[in-house]
C-alpha cells in the first residue's frame, strides 16, 4: 500500500482512540496492514495522551493474542512518544497489580485473570521498549507507594489503594526499574506467592 489508510485525528478523544486501536488490531490479524503503516498508525496515537490511552486500553485488555507478542513496528511507534508511554505503562502495571488482589478478595477469577494478563503484557512491554523514563516514573511510584507522598500520591489516593495493594505495587515497581534481569515466569511466581496470602 502505497499511502497510509489509517487516519488518526489530531485531537483523537479516548473513545475514538479506543474504537481505532480495535479496528487497527482487525485490520492487523486480517494482515491487511504493512509494518510501516502499523508504526505510523500506533505512533500517531501515542503522540497524544488520550490517543494513548485509548491504545492501552484496548491493546492491553483486549482477547487479541497480538498483544502478547508485540511486533517490531508497535514497539518502535511506543519509542516515539517515551513520556506519555512511561507514564502510562507505569500506571497500568501498578493498576492492574492492584486490581488482581481486589478481584481475588471477591472471588472473581476470570476478572483477576484479566488483571494479570494485563500486568503481563504491560511488563512484557516495559522489557521490550527499554525506556528511561519507566525506571524514574516507576522509582517516583514506589517512593509514593512506600511513603504515602510524592509525585504518585495523588493517583494512590484517587484509586483508593490500601496496604496490600500498595504492596503489591511497590513489587511491581522494583521490578520494573530492575526489569532487565527480571523474566516475565519469575514474575508470575513472585506475584502468585505474594498475592495468595489473603
């Protein structure tokens, strides 16, 4: 293909950006879609914070199993925008760390399965992205989680987040700033020890 077919707007809202991250993934697994056009197209959504966050969502969350073995071109068009990813997958594996615990308190497996393939892919993607920025938004997180201020507390806080999960999210920040020397079967087992003590 000659030209991009994929348009994403200048100012995407989360809704749009959710709707064409689904229709891009589609588009993808019918491989209808180049690497470059893939890149252009994940690029220009991570470009703006709800564009980004629409992607996440869906990426991160969806039944697609493109997501657990991201290609070359989604991890490069991720590097164009390294603030707003940082930022973002730091706030989804401490969220979806968290929210582990609270499906498992409720008894909820499928939803805590959801949370965990979400922690997964989000670490998975921290690993292969090789930002920076994810071990200094993620130390600033850890402090916040560790000493209840900081630049995080406000997130802590709006989420709610008692002791167990704070805890849960101070693992999952260590192991994203030390996450070179981490694998992801490590990972499952220190979260699976950590979290069946409730």
């Amino acid at each position: 293909m000659a030209e991009p077919t994929f348009h994403v707007p200048e100012s995407v809202t989360f809704e749009q950006a959710i709707a064409l991250t689904d229709s891009l993934l589609a588009q993808i697994e019918q491989g209808a879609c180049s690497d470059a056009e893939i890149e252009q197209a994940i690029a220009a959504l991570v470009s703006s914070q709800n564009g980004a966050r629409g992607f996440f969502v869906t990426y991160l969350s969806g039944e697609r199993s493109l997501a657990d073995h991201p290609s070359p071109a989604v991890i490069r068009a991720l590097q164009s925008a390294p603030e707003t990813v940082a930022e973002l997958l730091v706030k989804n594996l401490a969220m979806s760390s968290a929210m582990a615990i609270t499906h498992r308190r409720n008894q909820n497996a499928e939803m805590a399965q959801g949370s965990e393939q979400v922690r997964s892919r989000t670490f998975n993607l921290i690993q292969l992205t090789q930002l920076p920025l994810v071990a200094e938004k993620a130390s600033k997180l850890l402090e916040s989680a560790v000493t209840g201020v900081g630049s995080y507390q406000a997130f802590l806080d709006r989420w709610g987040y008692d002791a167990e999960q704070r805890l849960v999210i101070q693992q999952a920040m260590k192991r994203a700033i030390a996450q070179p020397d981490v694998d992801s079967a490590a990972i499952d087992l220190a979260d699976s020890d950590l979290t069946a003590i409730e």
